[in-house]
C-alpha cells in the first residue's frame, strides 16, 4: 500500500505496497492506501474467521490486520520496514479497539518468520512473489495466501476475484503427494501412484488386479480427493496427507457424501 518517492525503492516496488523489500527504514516513504472493499474481499476470498491467525507482508498503515481483527475476529500480524508507519498502525490498532488483537513490528518481509500464520496477505511485484514463493510452498498445508494484484507463475491460483478494477488471487498450501502409496482393506490392498505439480495431481490406482487412472481429481490443502472406476463399481476417494506422508484413505460410493465411509489401512 505504498509509492516510494525514492527510484531505487520505486524499481522494486509498486504503488499500494504496503513494504519495501530493503532492510533500512524509510521514514520518508509515502503509500497508497488499499481500499477498504478490496482488503475487505482479500479477507473474505480466505475465509478469514475468528480466531485465524493473518500475517500481513508490509502492513502500511495496518488496515489489513486491524480490519481482520475488527470485522472477522481474527488476531493480526503486520510487518512493515517503514518505523513511522509501523507507530501510525498501532495507533490505529488501539483506536480500533484491537490493540492486544494485532500486533505490528518493523523488519524486512523477506526475512520475516512465517510460520504460525494461517493467512498470509501481500501485494508484490511478480519476481518478488516469486523470491516469497519457496517459503510460501514450504508451510503448513492448507495455509492460506492472498495477493492483491499479482499471481504466483506457474502456481496457478485456486481461486481469482476482481473488486473495484483490483485483482486478487488465492491459494492453499498443497500438500506433498506425489509418490506411490498403499493402504489395505478387508484383505484387498490399493496401490496409489501419484504426480504432482503445486496443486495439480495426476496419477492411477492398482486395485483387484487392475489398473485405472484416477478421475476428477482434487489437492485442497492437506486432502486429496479422486474417483476410481473397477468392473465391478465406482468409488469416491479421499486422502488426506502430512509431512509427505499418507495417513489417512477413505472410500465411499458416488453421492454419499462420505456418510458412511469405509476406512482404509495405511502402510507404513
């Protein structure tokens, strides 16, 4: 949410970042507020809810933690290089009545500690997305990532809205799944074989002596679901993945809605 008024910081950043990706203060940078509908619909696309943990990479004027905490009962986080803005926001936090809810510090977002964050907010030139992006991968499954304005590359995004002529891309995490796995039920054993690229899964299934590819097939986080056909039936199938490994199978017919699903045993 901010324009530098200093060419070497205006080369990497655009107006409305919130953040300068240098290391040194700049307490006479000015910035570009975001506007209210369009933090508002960041916040919403990740179903920001109380409780959520949202982490803003160059906060600005910390609308977007204070907004979060206010208006979706989440406790915010800010990071912001610019010492003025970062007073500006705890003022604004504590006028909001939501001073012990969000929290702002001064430092580099690049060098920011993201972990424990279950939404990550920021508005960054592509080739800094993509600097950001190794350690965006690297989270926990399912955490959630909003960017107002600028997508991921190849990473493509989960979910796209346009608010007021503004862009604002979504993704969760996908988990680690590419692999062959296996898992056991009632003396039949299946046989996954999986590939992977971020959250787009392909791959077949080995069941009964028979080989099939996996159908409709969809990485949300940590779960994975696809549908196999054999002679004999269909199946709707789910998995659910952590720390690269499977631990978790279910299969269930078409349209149930897994309600009853049957469990199967994961090999070690």
């Amino acid at each position: 949410m901010r324009r530098s008024l200093l060419p070497t910081l205006f080369s990497l950043l655009l107006p409305g970042l919130a953040a300068p990706c240098q290391a040194e203060t700049r307490p006479d940078v000015g910035f570009i507020q975001t506007p209210e509908p369009v933090v508002r619909a960041m916040l919403e696309v990740a179903d920001t809810a109380p409780g959520d943990r949202v982490l803003d990479l160059g906060s600005g004027d910390g609308r977007i933690p204070i907004m979060a905490a206010v208006e979706f009962g989440a406790e915010g986080r800010g990071i912001e290089i610019d010492g003025q803005l970062v007073k500006l926001s705890r003022q604004r936090a504590e006028a909001a009545g939501v001073g012990e809810a969000v929290q702002f510090e001064q430092g580099d977002l690049f060098e920011a500690d993201l972990s424990g964050a279950d939404i990550i907010t920021l508005y960054l030139l592509p080739e800094l997305n993509q600097r950001l992006k190794p350690s965006l991968l690297s989270l926990p499954s399912g955490t959630r990532i909003v960017s107002h304005e600028f997508d991921m590359g190849r990473w493509q995004a989960d979910d796209y809205r346009a608010v007021n002529q503004r862009k604002i891309y979504f993704w969760r995490v996908p988990a680690a799944v590419a692999g062959e796995w296996r898992a056991s039920r009632q003396g039949k054993e299946i046989k996954l074989r999986l590939e992977q690229n971020y959250q787009r899964v392909w791959g077949e299934a080995e069941l009964d002596g028979l080989i099939t590819d996996l159908r409709d097939v969809r990485l949300d986080g940590d779960t994975l679901r696809f549908r196999i056909r054999t002679e004999a039936s269909q199946r709707v199938m789910r998995a659910r993945f952590r720390h690269g490994r499977l631990i978790e199978l279910q299969s269930a017919p078409p349209l149930s809605g897994f309600s009853p699903a049957s469990q199967w045993k994961v090999a070690d």
